[in-house]
C-alpha cells in the first residue's frame, strides 16, 4: 500500500533532503564582483510561518512513514526552524542522533557589512530506532562539524540553495549501502541522486513538485549520466 505521495510506507533505507525552511529576503538582491547573490528563493520559500509549521508536522510524519526501521534522515535546517523541526520529528516517532553543522569556508559575502557573514548551514541527523549503516571513516573524519566550500563553477548555476555534491556524497558514503532505496523528498535540482552517480546499486526517488526543476532532473540524468527516469506525475 502507498502513502498519499506514491511511496509505500517503510521502503526507504536513507531520506537526504534539503526542505524549505524560510530563507529568503523579500526585495534584497546585491551584486558581487559580477555574481548576482538574491536571496529571493522562490514561492517554495515563502510559506506563511502558521501554514509552514502545520507543514512541517505532515512533512515530518511522512518522513517516520517511508523509513525503513533502522533507516536513516539528513536534514538541511536553517537554525530558526531547529526546534520546530526537532520537535516534529520527535512527534513522529523518529530518534535524534546528532546535530550537525556545514561550515562553509567560502560563504556570500556580507554586502551591507552591518553583521557577521552567515557561513554555516545546519543539518539534523535522526534515525527511525537504532541506526543499521553507519560507516566509520575515523575519528579525525567523523567529526560533527564538517567543513568545505559551497557549490563552485557550473555546480551553482543549477538551483539557488543546491548543495554541494561533495557534501552530499559524505553523507551517503556514511549512512547508505549497496541496494539502499534513498530518498529526497525535496529534491530540487536533484543533486542527491547526481551526488551519488558513482555509487553501486543504489534507487533515488526524487520528489519535485515545479515542473521546472523535475524537467531539470530528467534532462540532466539522461544527458550527463544515461540514466533510466521512472516518472510519476
């Protein structure tokens, strides 16, 4: 049997997603050094803080539904929205593991120079029971706050809170295996899946809902990487 958004319940090893957490600006936008830095991410950005919130509950229960008991939950957070997230999650039934922190070693720059650069994202890391893959890479690389650059060259030009591929692979290396069934319920660009390219025998299911960046997805996965698409409207 499946859930209202196609996925049967408990058929999910790994959820790595990047959901809406209400960052944009209304009506800033600044020039730097040629690159346009918006911070207008786009109607998926700008839900009313109520209605965001009653979302998050159903996002979250949904989450705790797909996993498989063991599976596994990466999610990117601003830090205004950590304890609503954190207590959704919590409700639904999912384990708090870790908090996790990107710190970006090249973030924007701070245009109107009136407070600290923002150069960190927050990712949740939670379980459904006790975690079945966790692959240690050693201590020195299991730290919980992980540094690196954010998107680079043609990687930024995709979708305007895209993730890193980089990132995204550690995250994978980390909490999937071969045969593992991944899912992002937010999936933008779609770079989870492309992060993982290199990666044996693993199913993405990607959930996007604006036609722009699901024709995107499609485009990309068979021009860069010929691979096989399953669309479900």
């Amino acid at each position: 049997e499946e859930g209202g958004d196609g996925i049967a319940p408990g058929s999910v090893d790994l959820i790595l997603t990047d959901p809406p957490y209400l960052a944009s600006s209304r009506n800033l936008s600044r020039t730097f050094q040629k690159t346009n830095l918006r911070r207008d991410y786009g109607k998926w950005d700008k839900i009313p803080p109520r209605q965001y919130a009653r979302n998050v509950g159903t996002w979250a229960g949904l989450m705790a539904q797909h996993l498989k008991e063991g599976g596994a939950l990466y999610c990117f957070m601003d830090l205004r929205q950590l304890s609503l997230w954190c207590d959704a999650l919590e409700r639904a039934g999912l384990t708090y593991q870790n908090y996790i922190i990107w710190h970006r070693v090249n973030p924007a720059p701070q245009m109107r120079q009136t407070k600290w650069c923002h150069a960190f994202d927050s990712i949740l890391y939670f379980t459904k029971g006790s975690p079945k893959t966790f692959r240690w890479f050693g201590l020195n690389n299991m730290h919980n706050v992980i540094k690196g650059p954010i998107c680079l060259g043609a990687e930024r030009t995709y979708h305007p809170t895209q993730k890193p591929r980089w990132l995204l692979r550690r995250l994978l290396m980390v909490s999937s295996r071969s045969g593992d069934t991944i899912l992002d319920s937010f999936a933008g660009s779609g770079a989870t899946a492309f992060a993982g390219h290199n990666f044996d025998h693993r199913t993405y299911i990607l959930v996007e809902p604006d036609p722009q960046y699901a024709g995107l997805i499609r485009g990309r996965a068979k021009e860069e990487f010929d691979w096989a698409v399953v669309v479900h409207e």
